[in-house]
C-alpha cells in the first residue's frame, strides 16, 4: 500500500466532498424535473377535460 500525506488526505476529501455535493445537486434537479413533468401532464389534462366539456356545451346548443 502507499503511505498516503495529510495533504494528499486532504485534497482526496475535498473532491469526495465535491463530488457528494454534486450527486445531492443532481438528486435534486432529478426531483423538480420529475414534480415540473407530473405538473405539466396534470394542466395538460385539465386543459383536455375543459375543451371537451366546451365542445360539448357547444354541441349541445347546436342541437
């Protein structure tokens, strides 16, 4: 095994240090991606639900 420096000890802590802070970042960045994709796919059928129900209004009126 090689015999290892304080400072070696050191900058081998700092990179795993900024290495877990990158992985809790990208955790993150996953999660709001995932909760903007949900938000978009529920405005997107509340969207659909309202058109159909105006088409339908409107349809009825035709009638």
């Amino acid at each position: 095994m090689v015999p290892v420096t304080g400072k070696v000890q050191v900058g081998l802590a700092a990179a795993a240090a900024v290495f877990a802070v990158g992985e809790v970042d990208s955790l993150c960045l996953g999660a709001f991606i995932a909760v903007e994709g949900f938000a978009l796919l529920f405005f997107l059928s509340l969207a659909a639900w309202i058109a159909v129900g105006i088409w339908r209004w409107r349809r009825e009126d035709g009638k």
